[in-house]
C-alpha cells in the first residue's frame, strides 16, 4: 500500500465506505501482527482467543482443541444433567 494513499483508505475502510478484499487484510493484519481471522471477530473475547491462538504452535494448538472438546463434553453433561433432574423439561434423555 502507498503511503501517501494509506491513510485515507484506512479511514475509508473504518468509515465503511470500502471494505479491503482479503489481500489487503492480510497485509494489514502482517502490519498489526494479529491473525487474518482477527478482523472477522464479533467481539473483543474472540479477537483476543484468535491472537492467542495464532501464536501456539501446531501441537499446542492440537492440545488445546483437545482440552476446549473436553470442555464442551462436561457442559453437554451438565445440560443433560439438568434435564434429567428437571420435571417441567419434558424431554426424554434418550432423544439427546
């Protein structure tokens, strides 16, 4: 990106006048050392989690979906959990 242009297009792009095509996000996020995904966060959580990640190498990052997958078998359990325990849920737990 020229210099001398690159000012004005940022604010293009914050004003959402222009939206930059991937190339160019992907030179913007080179710039700001964050992940191409960081711009497509909903939230700051998400950006956060997504430059974290970024940074982990492959085995690390294999850990950790390995860890965020337990995660999400213990919250399951504890829905079904819930339900079971719950008589207004008239849900039979064999269905889940």
């Amino acid at each position: 990106m020229d210099e001398s242009s690159a000012s004005g297009r940022m604010n293009h792009y914050e004003k959402g006048r222009h939206v930059p095509d991937v190339e160019t996000l992907r030179k913007i996020a080179q710039e700001l050392n964050v992940p191409l995904n960081y711009f497509l966060c909903e939230d700051d959580l998400s950006a956060e989690l997504a430059c974290l990640i970024s940074r982990l190498d492959d085995n690390s990052k294999k850990a950790l979906i390995t860890e965020l997958e337990k995660l999400e078998d213990l919250e399951l359990e504890k829905v079904v959990e819930q339900r079971k325990n719950s008589p207004e849920i008239a849900i039979d737990i064999k269905d889940l």
